[in-house]
C-alpha cells in the first residue's frame, strides 16, 4: 500500500485532497464487507496534518455555521458543507457521544448494536468487561489472593448480567428444558454456553482455598475491572510536564477486539504541548474517508479542544494517522455525485476535481 503524506490549514482541503489522492494513488483492494459484484476499493496508508483547524469552520454567508443536533445543542462543524454524512452525523449527536457518551447505555441494553463507543474506551476504560464475554475466546481464568473479593462477587455480576441485554437468556436459565432460580445457581454466558460456577451456595473454585491453598482461580468476567478515564492522567501530565512523551490513551481490549466484527477503528490518542500550543495525534487502524473521516475527525478536534481548556494553553495541530484509509467501491457513484456538485458550485479544490473524469471511467 502507497503511504500518503497530507498537510492542509483546514479540514475542508484535507478531506478533499486525501479524496484525491487516495482515488490517484491508492491500491485496488477487496474488503470484507463488499458485495459480490462491488469493485475494489481505492486503500492507503495515510498521514494528514490538518494545521489550523479551529480558524477555519464550515461557513454559511461568511460566518460560523452552527449544526444543531437532535439533544440540543450547537455546534460548529469543520470540513466541507457537501458532506452530508458530517452534517447528519453532527445533527445525530455524535459530538455528544464522543464527549458526554450520550449512547454508552447501548453498550448494555442494545442486544446487537453499539459493541463500542470511543467515549466508553476512552472516559472509562476497562481491559475487559462483560459485553466482551462472547468473544473471548481463551482460557478465561484469573488469579486473585482476596477471599472477599471472591464472597463479593455474586452480588455484583448477578445484577450486571440480568441487566444486560447482550448476555440474556430466557428465565436467566433455560438450558436443555430446564430451569433454575437465580439463588440455585450461577450461569455465565461465554461464546453462546452457560457455564456453572455456583452450586448448592458453595463456590467450586474456592474449595482449594479453603483447604489450605494460596492461589484462587475465577473466570475473569467475575470480576468488576475499575472504569478509567484515561484523559485526566495526561491532563494532569501535560501541566506539570508539557514536554512529555508518555500522555496517550488507548482503545483496544485484546481479549475481545481481534474476535469482534466490528472492533474500534480509533486505537490510539498521543499529546504533547509544543511552543504552548496542545497538538493531538490520532492513530487509526482503518477508516472510510468518504462517509466517516470528517464526522470522525471533529469528534478527536473537539477532545483537543476540551483537553486545552482543562490545561489552559492554546490549540495546536490535529495529526489523523490512517493504517487503512480506503473508499468502498461501492460509494463510488455516490461520491462522483458529491464531487460533480461541488464543482458546480465551484468550492471543489483543484486536486479533486482533476480525478472526477478518471472516477467517471472507473465507474463505466
């Protein structure tokens, strides 16, 4: 794959000039999601520096314009007034969920959608949590040398998982025609079983311990990690020692992620003041620059923004790393749509409108 370097004052010029180069430059490329008869999508690896961003915001009639979203609030936008997928992302709260995590309930109570939120991975983090049960695809023991933590246990994962609309099960325990009551026995739900750890009001994994053992063994969704939000450290950090090195937050839950369908495409956030000015870098594992990089990126601006403020200094560049920035061949047509009215209204930036012919002929 061809790696793309991208360097714009705003989010505008560097949405469309990644548009075009990556339509120039980019590899032909299947994905996992295509249709059979959809074309390869247009794939790169991908550096843009966006250097002014909050000085250049979507305009109406020369002046700011605010997106209203669904909860209320008023937001300004950065990127490119075609882009109905940043206005109608803006309008569907995602500057709330990033934030304020509007939606991190779902995460629960939804039995399919939301298997994430960058809001829940970042604002609180948890190396593992139950919603991971069903992926986990190891040995899922872990050691603790706590006898109350062990007789605590019941009390909390009992409630989480009966509140939990993606580990439900009818009756909490129908399985072969036969059911038990709640203070019977203890069911957890892993890859689509239930295993029994509790039986007759005695803890199986305990006996051990009890007769003289030092090493307890628990399945790891028993216990209740602690939520961490990972930004206050690398405020706090950034204040004392603005030139360090060490303030990033992290995404990935490895015991769950590589078996998901959908895993966080965002992995990382690294930050560092420089000549006082607070510069946020992104990693991205993968990204569809058409329909998801602007509403993306405005999230991870308005992180940096909410960080400045807590640390009292100004704003510096926005740094998006992609591993894999692709366009689906399949919003090929759509994107020729969106390309030919903007030259029209003639606010298209030249790089882009020299590869409208060439999409055109892609197409056929």
């Amino acid at each position: 794959m061809p790696l793309i370097n991208v360097i714009a004052k705003s989010v505008n010029d560097a949405w469309q000039i990644a548009l075009a180069r990556v339509l120039r430059e980019g590899d032909d490329i299947k994905t996992e999601y295509d249709n059979p008869n959809d074309p390869p999508s247009k794939d790169a690896t991908v550096a843009v520096e966006i250097t002014d961003a909050f000085n250049h915001p979507l305009l109406m009639r020369g002046k700011p314009r605010k997106i209203k979203s669904n909860a209320g609030n008023k937001w300004d936008v950065y990127g490119c007034d075609a882009d109905t997928f940043l206005i109608g992302s803006i309008q569907s709260n995602y500057i709330e969920e990033v934030l304020g995590g509007l939606n991190d309930r779902y995460l629960s109570e939804s039995s399919k959608s939301f298997p994430y939120s960058y809001h829940d991975r970042l604002f609180k983090y948890k190396p593992y949590a139950l919603e991971d049960v069903g992926w986990f695809d190891k040995d899922g023991n872990y050691h603790i040398y706590d006898n109350e933590v062990v007789r605590d246990i019941s009390t909390h994962i009992w409630k989480d998982v009966k509140n939990h609309a993606k580990l439900q099960l009818d009756d909490y325990g129908n399985m072969d025609g036969d059911k038990f009551e709640v203070n019977d026995a203890m069911w957890l739900y892993r890859r689509n079983k239930y295993k029994k750890v509790r039986e007759d009001g005695e803890w199986l994994r305990i006996i051990k311990a009890v007769n003289g053992s030092h090493d307890i063994t628990i399945p790891i969704e028993m216990l209740k990690f602690h939520e961490f939000n990972q930004l206050e450290p690398m405020v706090d950090k950034l204040k004392s020692s603005p030139y360090s090195r060490r303030c990033q937050a992290i995404t990935w839950r490895p015991y769950s992620d590589p078996f998901r369908g959908d895993p966080p495409c965002l992995q990382r956030i690294w930050c560092r003041i420089i000549n006082g000015k607070l510069k946020l870098q992104a990693t991205w594992r993968s990204r569809d620059l058409f329909r998801a990089w602007e509403p993306n990126v405005n999230g991870m601006l308005y992180i940096q923004k909410m960080m400045a403020d807590e640390i009292d200094c100004e704003l510096g560049s926005y740094v998006d790393f992609n591993n894999s920035l692709h366009i689906y061949g399949s919003t090929f047509k759509d994107l020729l749509d969106v390309m030919e009215r903007m030259r029209e209204r003639g606010n298209i930036h030249p790089e882009l409108d020299e590869q409208i012919e060439p999409l055109r002929e892609l197409i056929g």
